[in-house]
C-alpha cells in the first residue's frame, strides 16, 4: 500500500526551531517591555533633577476642610482646579480621562495622595508625555491624573493636596520635579 504523504524528514528539527522561538518571544516581550520602563524612569528622574528650582513658584493653598458636603448640597471652589476643600465619599483613580470628572471625587483624589493634573489644549507631544507619565505612576493611590479643564489653552496646572503649580506652558522638568514632591503627600497618606 503507498501512503499518499511522505513524513518530513526533518520534522523533529522544525518543531524545536518553532518551540525555540515561542519561548524566544515570551521571554523577549517582558524584557524589552521591563527595558523601556527603565528607559521612562531614568528620564523623568532625569527631568525631576533639572526642575527642581521651580518648587519656589509652588501654591501653598489653605486646608479648607475635609469633610463631606451635606448629601442634598452643593459645594462650590473657589477655583476649577482646587487642591483643597470639602470632598464626595468617591474619589477619582489614577489614569488619564479625557472627559471632565466631579471636583469633588478629585479632591478627595488629592487628599489620598495623588497629583492631578489638568490640560485643555497644550502644545503637541505634551499628551503623549503625560499618557507616559500615568503609565509610569498608575499605582493606588500614589498615582497621577490627567485630566481635562476647559479654558486653559495651552496652560498646564498640577495639583497635589494643598499644593498648586501653574505652568503657562508645559516644562516637563518642573512638572516632574512637582509629582516628584508631592506624589503620595495626602493627608490620607503617611509621609513618604
């Protein structure tokens, strides 16, 4: 009886060389990916150092309280981007949203320990470095938030609980240098 297919003679060879590779891949992702998250640490450290000088021009801005508003009231800030005041139970996680979120959940953001950070329409490339920032500072809830506010053009303001830095334009070494400083500061949060 013939067979209608002839076995390949180097079968064996083949799947090894296929195996070798998967685990070349899954091995080579995380390295490359581990890598590059360096690469991101040693640069925004890189620009905490260069901006340390700006912390003089850091807000100092006064304990307003830290309580909830009365369920059936409204609290009104002084300011669109307040870093301090009376707070919602809720609270916003890290990340960059590019719809507005409640002032309320993000000042209780603050008092727990992270920056937020509030854009309308900065210079190109600013995006993308603030989107890598979030990916590098993503943790609960020493995290950063991005987020948008309408009317600042292309004006960038940080803020982290009872602190403020305006920037008329984005200067990534001041704001490194600001996260640096008061990432995971909230009153909710023991000093780091």
């Amino acid at each position: 009886m013939k067979r209608p297919w002839r076995p390949a003679q180097h079968r064996e060879l083949v799947l090894y060389l296929v195996g070798l590779v998967l685990v070349g891949t899954c091995v080579l992702i995380p390295v490359i990916h581990f890598w590059e998250y360096l690469q991101a640490e040693w640069a925004f450290a890189d620009e905490v150092e260069r901006g340390r000088a700006v912390q003089a021009t850091v807000e100092k801005v006064d304990d307003r309280g830290s309580s909830s508003p009365p369920a059936d009231a409204a609290y009104i800030y002084d300011e669109a981007s307040s870093a301090a005041g009376l707070y919602d139970m809720n609270w916003v996680r890290a990340g960059f949203y590019s719809i507005p979120q409640t002032q309320t959940d993000l000042v209780h953001s603050l008092e727990r320990g992270y920056v937020v950070i509030y854009y309308d329409d900065p210079a190109p490339g600013v995006l993308s470095t603030l989107r890598r920032w979030v990916g590098l500072f993503h943790e609960d809830p020493d995290g950063i938030i991005v987020v948008p506010l309408l009317g600042l053009g292309e004006s960038i303001v940080l803020t982290a609980w009872q602190r403020r830095l305006r920037l008329s334009q984005f200067d990534p070494n001041a704001a490194a240098a600001f996260i640096d400083a008061f990432r995971g500061r909230g009153r909710e949060r023991r000093v780091r």
